[in-house]
C-alpha cells in the first residue's frame, strides 16, 4: 500500500468513526460536507438532497 492509500484509507476510517457518534442529522451532513471538500480535488462547495417517500 503506498503512502498516499494508507493516507486516505487513514483519513476515512477517521470520518467513519466520527459518523458512527451518536448526534444530530444537521451535524453529520456538516462533518460530511467539510470532509467532502477537504477530500474533494477542486471541491469548494457541497450540498445535500433528501427525498422521502
């Protein structure tokens, strides 16, 4: 595994486990939002859409 892989797959075992804690929805799309543009070459923005049904 190279540095970079062992980086990521570092990185998202961390989110994981961040998601995993009990909380608010409105708080995990956040923690989701800012790991998306850290990740994200050239991301500088996210957004989510819920459907219900």
């Amino acid at each position: 595994m190279s540095s970079d892989q062992h980086s990521s797959a570092a990185f998202f075992a961390a989110v994981s486990k961040d998601l995993m804690q009990p909380g608010e929805a409105g708080l995990t799309f956040d923690l989701v939002a800012k790991e998306a543009i850290e990740v994200v070459p050239a991301c500088d923005h996210c957004a989510f859409s819920l459907r219900t049904r």
